[in-house]
C-alpha cells in the first residue's frame, strides 16, 4: 500500500481509517485531507481521538470521487471545515456536542452540522463564546421551551440559529411545535432585535419574502397566542419595538418589512 501511495504514511493511515467506506478511500483530495487531521497536534483535539475521527468518517454524507449534489459541500471541502473546527474551536464550551453532530450518521444531522460549521468559518474565532447552549428564557414563562439549544453565541451575547431547510419544511414551520416552542424561548430570552438571528441556507433558499410570510404565519397564528405566550406587553423584545398591545403586535406582524422580521437571514 505504501508503493500505491507513493511511499506516503500518512496517506496510507488515512486509507486505512475509511477502509469501511470504499468510495471515499478511492478520493484522493479526501484522503489528504483525512491525514492532514490524522496528524497528533489534530487529532489530540477530539475528546475521544482516533475513535471520534472513525465515527465521524463513517457518518458522512457528503459526496464525493467528483460528483456534486445540490446543497452538500464536497466531501473534502466538508473535512477542512471540520479540520478548521478541530483547530480554532477547541475549547469552546459546546464542543463537544458538535463533535457528537458530527458523529450522527443521519442525513439531516450531518447536513445541519455542515451548515454550522460553514457558519463558524465566516466568524472571527475570537468572537465566538459558546456552542450548541441552552437558551435561557429570562423571566421563567410558562409554556416556553425548557431546554432548547441556540448554535452559536457570540461574545457579544447575540445567539446564532441555523436553519438548513428546504422551501417545503420553511412552509410547515407555523405547524410545528418544536419549531414554534424554539422560537418562543429566542422572543423571551431577547431583549431586542439584534440578540438573536436566525440563519437559512442559502444553497436551499434565496427567497427572503417567502420566509417572512410562514413567520408571519406562525406569528398569527390562533388570534396571534403567541404574543400572549411570551408574556405580552411585558416583554423586553416586544418593548423595544415599542409594541404595547396586542394590536400593536399585529400591525407589526402585517408589514414584512418591519423590524420584527429583521432576525431573518440567508447565508
């Protein structure tokens, strides 16, 4: 093996470690990359080293041996994201729960887990203060998600939250209730519009409108609950967008280019 790879060691480890994956250890972009984080000062950096690294290379789901898909990076591309983890991000409280992302070889996990970790490649490393916490709901309402996660805080406190879907899921959102239970703890946790914003993939959707309306929806929906849910008049988003009523609250919900809209981002 070590004549086919040119005398090359570290090839021939990489090789070694996606044995189970035939395809990728044909990728010989991927397998450079693979002994590029196969190296000690790398590798040392997952909690559980060389194990880690093999769950993590028998999850992946991104393509490979030059093919393309629509929306996943290539699987190389996806290693050096990873590598770029490993080095800068080390440390971070929330880790280690991305590194268990990274490990779940469900498609819709591992696509959620690439969208982060493009996410983290556009940001200073040293703006960046935790990952995958627990957000806080502020003043204790009930019916608020007890134990839902944002992706990213930033040292400036404001909370990430990236969306990986498609136009049909962004459709159905107002009827989900995990989604819905999420979005609560963000509007009473956030003390205005800029400490919290949500992220959509932009090789999934580029329509900005057509998100604002299913927010919109979700917003009115049942005689707009929600407001009364987040604790009404009394809550220091609504506050600052000087909403005092409820009627308030639905003149702001009409105009999809108001304020409340303004955590809507595509990436």
């Amino acid at each position: 093996m070590n004549e086919v790879f040119g005398g090359s060691g570290d090839l021939v480890r990489a090789w070694e470690t996606a044995f189970g994956r035939p395809l990728l250890r044909k990728d010989v972009p991927f397998l450079t990359k693979l002994s590029e984080i196969l190296e000690p000062s790398v590798l040392n950096k997952l909690p559980n080293g060389q194990a880690d690294l093999d769950a993590i290379v028998a999850a992946i789901k991104h393509p490979c041996c030059g093919t393309t898909h629509s929306f996943m990076k290539n699987v190389a591309d996806h290693l050096d994201d990873i590598k770029h983890l490993l080095n800068n991000f080390h440390g971070v409280p929330g880790y280690e729960k991305v590194i268990t992302a990274l490990k779940n070889p469900n498609f819709f996990a591992q696509d959620g887990a690439s969208h982060l970790l493009s996410k983290l490649k556009t940001l200073n490393v040293s703006d960046v203060a935790m990952l995958e916490g627990k957000i806080v709901d502020a003043d204790n309402l009930t019916g608020i998600c007890s134990n839902c996660l944002f992706d990213i805080q930033l040292s400036s406190g404001k909370k990430l939250e990236l969306k990986s879907y498609n136009e049909s899921t962004i459709g159905n959102i107002s009827n989900s209730s995990q989604f819905k239970n999420q979005f609560k703890a963000y509007l009473a946790n956030a003390s205005d519009m800029d400490a919290f914003q949500y992220i959509f993939n932009g090789q999934k959707t580029t329509d900005l409108n057509y998100i604002k309306q299913n927010f919109q929806t979700l917003f009115s929906k049942n005689n707009y609950e929600i407001f009364d849910q987040i604790g009404g008049p009394q809550n220091s988003l609504m506050q600052s967008l000087n909403i005092v009523n409820k009627n308030d609250f639905i003149d702001a919900v009409e105009d999809l280019s108001g304020d409340i809209y303004k955590f809507i981002k595509i990436e």
